[in-house]
C-alpha cells in the first residue's frame, strides 16, 4: 500500500511586530472590558492573512515558499496603518470584529500576485474578493451591548513597515490553534 503524504493545514500572512502586537493587546484589553463577550486572538495568533491553503502535502509547501521567494525578490516593502474597528457580518450582528488597514492598495498587490502563483500550482485561491483586515476577537455569544465599543470605532494601533510574509502551519487543538513558522521571505524587491 502506497505512504499517504502528510498533510499540514496552512496560510501565508503578515506577522506583526511585537510593539504592534504591544498596542493590539491594550486595544483588545479595553474592548473586553467594555464588551465581556469578546473573545480576544492570542498575541502570538496575530497576523494579517494573505492567503488560507487549506491541507497542503509538504511538496506543496515547497513549492508555494518558493513561489513566495519569487514574489519576495521582486515587491518592495511598504508602510501600513491599523486604524478603524469594523464587525463581520456587521455591528448589529457581530461574530467577528477586526482593525482595517490603510493604505491597503499595496497589500491587495501582494495578494493578488500569490493568487496568479497559487494558480499555477493549481491551487484555488478563494473566489471572494480580497478586504484586508486583522482579526482581534470574537465574540463568544451576541453582545448584549456593541454601542459600549463605539468609543473605540476610530482607533489606531500604529504604523509599520511590511517588509516579509510568513508561511505558516496551523494546528488546530482544544486550547486554540497554533501557528508555526515554516517559511518566512522578505520583501526586497523594488517594484510597487
């Protein structure tokens, strides 16, 4: 009987500075305070998502650092914002609530240059359009009381240069998920 090849969930992202992630922790600690149905993501679970590939054998894996190798030698790195609280689906009905960034046309470039890559390793990246946000919570229930986030609507976390993406492993496990580094690749490049 033929080995079956392992299979590692996986996603390439942005990770975050720690002075960042310094900021994003006492944002997500006011917001819990003023909403206890939040559930904020770990410090270290803190990343922009490029692009989620599912189970990927770790041939595969190979393959897509390498097209990120590609892609990292030719973008250049590029400043980014977090400011703006937003809700997925929407504040009334909150299940997520996320920190926007701006400007994000650079970031919709690097998505969209993986996506031509992920195709030609057949890979489907996912059909919706690309809406550049960091996930800091969810909610564990509907919030009784979203108005108490109003205050925070506006917020900012800071700037910072995107200078790598990361591709990552996701283990799923009862405490959470834990994501391992298992390729990170620099921004060098001098194209926009």
């Amino acid at each position: 009987m033929p080995e079956v090849a392992e299979r590692l969930r996986s996603f390439i992202a942005i990770p975050l500075p720690e002075r960042i992630k310094k900021q994003l922790g006492a944002l997500q600690q006011n917001l819990c305070q003023a909403v206890p149905e939040l559930k904020p993501v770990k410090p270290e679970n803190l990343h922009l998502t490029l692009h989620f590939l599912g189970e990927q054998t770790q041939d595969q894996l190979a393959k897509i650092a390498s097209s990120m190798l590609s892609i990292g030698q030719k973008k250049k790195n590029f400043n980014a914002t977090l400011e703006g609280l937003g809700f997925f689906p929407y504040q009334r009905r909150a299940k997520v609530i996320w920190l926007g960034i701006h400007p994000h046309g650079d970031l919709i470039d690097l998505h969209d240059r993986l996506a031509e890559e992920l195709k030609q390793l057949g890979l489907a990246p996912d059909p919706r359009p690309y809406r550049p946000h960091l996930t800091i919570g969810r909610f564990k229930c509907q919030p009784r009381q979203t108005a108490a986030m109003c205050p925070y609507l506006s917020h900012g976390c800071g700037s910072f240069t995107i200078d790598k993406m990361t591709l990552f492993r996701s283990q799923l496990t009862a405490g959470g998920a834990i994501h391992s580094p298992l390729k990170t690749v620099d921004l060098l490049g001098t194209e926009n």
